[in-house]
C-alpha cells in the first residue's frame, strides 16, 4: 500500500511540477491571466505609438503642382501615406475622410495621397471635383497628392495591393499603424492620431 | 566470481547497445548532416537537384530546413513543414524538402509529375506563383511575374473593355496583338482567383497582422498586409526560386541566410526549438525506442533458452534504455511544443509505453524475467501496433483549444493515461499468472508471489482510473459546463473503473476464486482497449480531438482473440488446478 501512495504522489508531484514549469500556474490561471491581460493593455497603452513597423523607408515623389518632396524634408510632421485610385470606389468613399482629416490636423499632419492611376485625366477631373467639394482642405500645403507612376512606391516599397490602404507614421516617420481599406471612421483615425500627438 | 560474471555481462549488454547506438546515429548523420555544426554549408543529405539545368546542386541545406514556417497554429522548422506537405499529397515524407522545392519553385514541373497527386493539392504549387516568372513577354520585357504585372492589371482590363466594345466579344475579329492583351488579361486574372485563397504557406514576416507573426505570400495582396519589410522578404524568396531554378547555390545559400536571420528576429524566437524539431524527426526516436525494446525481448528469450546472467542484465539494460530514450522523446515534445505531454491519442500512446517500460524494470525486482517481460511486451506491442491505429503520423501538432489548458491536461490526462498503463500491465501479469497456473512445473510460491502482483497492479490501476475519471469531470466542468454528459469518452473511462470495482469486491468477499479473478483481469486488455480506442470509433460525443476510423475490425479481432486466448488458459489452468 506504502508503494501505492508513493506511486500516486509521484504523479502528482509531476503533474503540479509541470503546471508550475510550463507557468499555468494551477488553480491561479484565471486570476493570473487576468494580471497579464492588465498588464499587458497597459503597456499597449503606453506603447501605443511606439513603432510596430519599423522606420517607413524614406522616398520621394513630385506633386501634382510640380513640386518635388522628399519625406525626409517632413519630418517632424505625422504623415498619413494612402494609395488610392480614382477606379477604386471605396478610395474615391474615403477620400473625404482623409481631407477632414488634414485640415482638423494642419499643424500636425501631412497627408500624402499616392494615386495607382494610370490615366492622367480621371486623376485630374477628381482632383478637380475635391478642390470644388473641399476647398479649404485641398488648399492646405499640408495635402500632398501625387500620381505614383507605376506604383513604384506603393506596390515596389510598401508591398501595397489591397486598394485603399493608409499607413500612418510618428513624427519620426516610425509606422505606428495601418487602415486596411476604407472600413475606418473619423473617430478611428483621431483616436490613432491622439495616440500619436499623446507620445 | 558472481561480480566477475555480472561485469562481465555489464560489458556485454553495454558494447552491443553502444553498436545499437553508433549505427543508428551513422545512418541518421548520413542522411542529414549535424544540424548545429553545417548550419553555413550544404549538408551531405539527399540531393535536391536544381529542376531546371539538371545541375548537381543541393538545396536542402540544414539552415534551410531551420527557416520558420506558421503551420497548424505553431511556428515549426521548415524541414517539419515540409515533410507535412509531403505525406499529405504522396503519402510519404522521403526527400521532403526536395519535393516542396520543386513544387513552389517549379510548380509546372512537379505538376507535371505527379498530375493526380496534386490535382487535390494545388494550393502548394501555387505558394509563390505572384513571384515566379510567366512564359510571356510583356511590353517587350521578358521574365516578367504576377507582382509586376499586378499594377497593370486595371489598365489592361480597361484596355480590354475598349477592345470588346470596339470589336465585340468573338476573338476571330481581334487583331493578334489584340488577342495576346486579351489572353494575358485572362491569364491574370486565373492567377489572381488562383491566390484568393492561399494562406498555406506562411514564411513571410508581417507586421500588420494582429498577432505579427508570419503570413503567406498572397495574404500580403489578398488581405493588404504587406509592408516594405514584407517586400524585402518576399524579394528574397524571389531571389531564392531564382537561385534554385538557375542552380546557384551561392545565391541560393546567401538568400537562405538572410531570410532565416529575418524570420528569427521579427519572431524574437529562439532558433533552439527550431533544431530541436529538426533533430527530433530525423532522428526518429519512436524507431529507437521499438529497436531497444525489441532487443530487451530477444535477450529475454536468450535468457529463457540459456539461462545465463549476461541476457538477463542485457535486457535489463535494454529495457532501461528504451525508457530512458521515451522520457527523452517525452521531454524534448513538451520543450518543442511548449505543453504537457499528453494532448494527443500518439502521445497516450508513447506516455502509457514509457510508463509500461519503467513498470518492467520496477518489477524485475520482484518478478525477475516476468515482471521485465510483462512491462516491455505491452511497451513493445503498443508502439508496434500504433501505426495501424493512427492513420496519421505524428506531426508535432498543436491541441484542439479545449485542450489547450495546462493544469488539466497536466493532472486528468496524465492520471487517466497512466491508469490505462496499469491497467495493461494487470492484464499481461494476469495471463502471465493463467499461463503459469496450466504448466506443469509450476512454483506454487511463484504463483502465489505473481497473485499478489496482479492484485497490487489492480489496486493501482483502480485508483489510478477512479482518480483520472473524477479529475476528467472537473475538467468538463470547467471546460463544457458539466460534470457528466455520459459521453462516449467518459462512458469508457467509467467501464474501466466498474469493471475494476467489480471485480476487486468480488476477490474481497470471495464470490470470484482466485482464477477467475486473474481471467477477469487479463480481460482489462479488452476494456481498455474499447476504452481508449472503441469510443473514438463512434465519431460522437464531446472529444472529438480523439476521433479515429478504419481500426473497427482490427480491434473486434483483437478482443475476440483476447477472448478466446483467456479462455482457452483459464480452462486449461482451472483443469490443471482441479
């Protein structure tokens, strides 16, 4: 019987021995995990607009007014980089997003609009039809819209196929996050921005 | 000269396991190389040939097989990934890396030798088919591929609605340039429809994705997580289809490094796991462990026929080596998938023969060559029978969610499973004990001594199973919100522990001879086997994780076999009795 109870105690030391190892912790799991979840939303909060991206790689492009800009000149400023197309609904629905967007933050904020057309005349007829709908946005120096020839940024350096997407970087010019598609709202892009002017 | 003698037999037992040993670690090292020591250099494995010049190249370098790939809800080494692919579409995993080589990078080849195998399987050959060149030319430009066209995918299908408004839609009035514009707007969008839902291979580190782990290469186009460090990555594995189509392996081992340096620090993992992994499913233990047990029972059969101490301590030492190779198999599975041993019906398997093993050697003591034998023929038969009983090999994978729950996998598992070995190891004691009670020479103390054994046995396994039953109803409490569901899984867990019940009480009370008693406990094979691989059989229930098919008239056959063996010794033991 003494060999029996050694046996089952061995297996229950093991059992507790490999709980406690592989830090489940026992019967504290729930209480713990919580701990780690609180922990962890913490440090998310205060990380928020730590880089999750990496440095977004320096490029440079020439505006539709002609201007050439290179982002190393903006820095300091929180850039909102979208590719968008004017064949591509949902970018053509988000657009007046993004305008609201730059002029609610001008000082702060430069948006850069990279356009994946591939014909001038329907780039310039929307261009066109915002500067009429949104003058005061489209008359900012801090809306950048530029015509990406052969997506040499958007599909060469930012990987980006999934029309419309945004990607939107620190003051350092970090990549803090990313709006795939035009499923986000204002409140979404204030609370990322908050985040953003917060750190 | 009793010490000379056992020295002697130490020595024996010793050089032959150490033969055992080098020649199973000769043949693995000839097929692999040393993982850890040729990670910078081509290994010595089996050739895997560049498939378009026939150059004598190989690409299944070990750093290679250590690239990281997110397969079945875990980051696994490449070379595991890899011998997956190969069993799912051939049905075996020889040569795996050379077979997933040719099928991401020459698809059209690999397609075309084994037309029917991938007919089903088609989504591998696809894993990379944005990045590898088309056989056309566009725009004057050759070795064009689906990632550079893809930007001009919305001006050729505007080029297209031009052409059939023009024309109409009957292409005997397209001019040949017409056609060709035509032909690579369909083309493209195959490819395109072809990708829509290929999220197999994932070797591309992302950093949009929610867990930031690793995604597919057309996950970065079809769900828009690419980045420019998934760009960098995915040009490197351009770079590498283009170093293994061309049989550059300098390209091809430079490319190699540099996506492996990239996937370990984006996972922040350690690369130990990953080796570990590798090492483990080449070394392949489980033949090991069957070679050392198969040793131990051929010593004992020498021992039988030439009683001589050297067989016996060689079986010993045997047995003790095929236990102390399953701790480590069990040991290096909890390290490698970071969980408790026993979370699948491959893993049950390997605890309850470990358990059966060490069982062996705790009994010699008492029972000498009958207590060893008893424990390493139920190891030995179990992991001999367990390819039949699992349809699929092992591959490492990952716990059914409701699984996933350390303490309880840890305690209930772990208690239930060791019941099961018990419950064997009762079993095979008490045949041996019918066996013994037929003969004709038999030793009225051994018996008595194996008696008493069989009892002992019984008793642990009932506590063992009565414990794991209750422990297995928290869990469903916990787990599914009921401590009882009459399940099939805990149906058969209860059988074990009435049957065990029953039969104790009536030794206790002296309403089942000592006999019957025995005959009753040889059939535990028959209860626990119904218990732990019948109820899979019925595809219901609650534990569906455990569910198997194919095995039904195996295990009739077993049990109606197990039935007339006990049988016929209980006869002819009680006939020898009277």
């Amino acid at each position: 019987m003494k060999l029996n109870l050694l046996i089952f105690a061995v297996f229950v030391a093991f059992g507790m021995g490999l709980t406690y190892w592989l830090g489940a912790g026992g019967v504290k799991t729930v209480e713990k995990s919580a701990q780690i979840e609180k922990s962890l939303a913490a440090q998310q909060q205060a990380n928020s607009s730590a880089p999750q991206a990496g440095q977004m790689p320096a490029f440079s492009f020439t505006a539709l007014d002609g201007a050439q800009i290179h982002t190393n000149d903006l820095k300091g400023k929180i850039l909102i980089v979208n590719f968008w197309a004017t064949w591509c609904p949902p970018c053509v629905k988000e657009f007046p997003l993004l305008l609201e967007t730059a002029k609610a933050y001008d000082r702060d904020v430069v948006l850069i609009a990279l356009s994946s057309d591939f014909k001038d005349d329907a780039l310039m007829r929307f261009v066109g039809k915002m500067r009429a709908e949104y003058p005061d946005a489209m008359r900012g120096d801090n809306v950048l819209i530029a015509k990406d020839e052969n997506q040499a940024i958007t599909n060469g350096i930012f990987n980006t196929f999934k029309l419309p997407e945004t990607v939107i970087t620190d003051q350092n010019h970090n990549m803090v996050n990313k709006f795939i598609g035009a499923d986000w709202d204002m409140d979404d892009m204030k609370s990322v921005l908050a985040q953003v002017l917060h750190n | 000269m009793k010490t000379r003698l056992f020295v002697r037999s130490l020595n024996f037992a010793a050089l032959l396991f150490l033969i055992v040993l080098v020649m199973c670690q000769a043949s693995v090292f000839a097929q692999t190389g040393d993982v850890a020591a040729m990670t910078d250099h081509p290994s010595n494995g089996a050739a895997d040939h560049g498939a378009l010049n026939n150059v004598q190249i190989r690409f299944d370098d070990d750093l290679y097989k250590l690239i990281p790939v997110l397969h079945e809800g875990r980051i696994k080494p490449l070379g595991s990934f890899a011998r997956h692919i190969k069993h799912n579409i051939m049905g075996d995993q020889d040569d795996a890396i050379s077979f997933l080589n040719k099928a991401i990078f020459n698809p059209a080849q690999a397609a075309m030798d084994h037309p029917d195998e991938f007919s089903e399987n088609a989504q591998v050959l696809r894993s990379f088919s944005m990045i590898l060149p088309l056989s056309i030319t566009y725009n004057d430009q050759e070795n064009v591929n689906f990632l550079m066209l893809k930007a001009k995918i919305p001006e050729i299908e505007e080029e297209i609605r031009q052409i059939i408004k023009d024309k109409g839609g009957n292409p005997e009035n397209y001019s040949e340039e017409e056609l060709k514009k035509v032909g690579l707007g369909y083309n493209l969008q195959k490819i395109t429809q072809s990708g829509a839902q290929n999220a197999l291979f994932k070797v591309i580190p992302v950093e949009w994705a929610e867990n930031k782990k690793l995604a597919a290469p057309w996950q970065l186009i079809n769900d828009g997580l690419g980045s420019p460090k998934a760009r960098e990555n995915l040009d490197l594995w351009a770079d590498l289809a283009n170093a293994y189509r061309h049989g550059d392996h300098d390209l091809w081992a430079q490319n190699v490094r540099k996506i492996y340096d990239n996937s370990i620090a984006h996972l922040g993992i350690s690369p130990l796991r990953l080796q570990l992994e590798i090492r483990y499913i080449e070394t392949n233990p489980y033949l090991w462990v069957i070679l050392l047990l198969g040793a131990s029972l051929f010593f004992m059969g020498a021992a039988r026929l030439r009683p001589w101490r050297g067989f016996e301590y060689g079986a010993l030492i045997s047995a003790g080596g095929a236990a102390l190779a399953l701790l480590a198999t069990i040991g290096l599975r909890i390290f490698i998938l970071q969980r408790p041993p026993v979370g699948t019906l491959y893993e049950s398997i390997l605890f309850v023969a470990l358990l059966c093993a060490l069982a062996g050697v705790v009994l010699y003591r008492s029972l000498r060559l009958k207590g060893l034998g008893t424990g390493v023929f139920a190891g030995f038969s179990l992991l001999v029978l367990a390819p039949n009983i699992l349809q699929n090999p092992d591959s490492l994978g990952v716990l059914s969610a409701v699984l996933n729950t350390n303490f309880w996998l840890a305690t209930h598992v772990l208690v239930i499973t060791a019941g099961y070995a018990l419950c064997i190891l009762t079993a095979l004691a008490a045949h041996l004990y019918l066996y013994h009670a037929g003969g004709k020479t038999r030793s009225i103390a051994d018996q008595l001594t194996l008696g008493d054994k069989v009892y002992n046995l019984s008793l642990i396994s009932l506590l063992l199973t009565a414990v794991g039953t209750i422990l297995g109803g928290i869990w469903a409490d916990q787990s599914w919100g009921r401590f009882w569901g009459w399940d099939p899984k805990e149906n058969g867990a209860l059988l074990i522990v009435l049957w065990l019940v029953w039969i104790e009480h009536g030794r206790i009370t002296g309403k089942l001879k000592p006999l019957m008693f025995q005959a009753l406990s040889a059939c535990l094979t028959i209860i626990v086997a119904l218990a732990w691989f019948g109820v899979n059989l019925l595809s219901t229930g609650l534990h569906s994780y455990g569910f198997i098919d194919g095995i039904a008239y195996g295990l009739a056959g077993f049990c109606t076999l197990q039935l007339i063996v006990i049988a016929a010794l209980y006869i002819r033991a009680y006939r020898s009795n009277q």
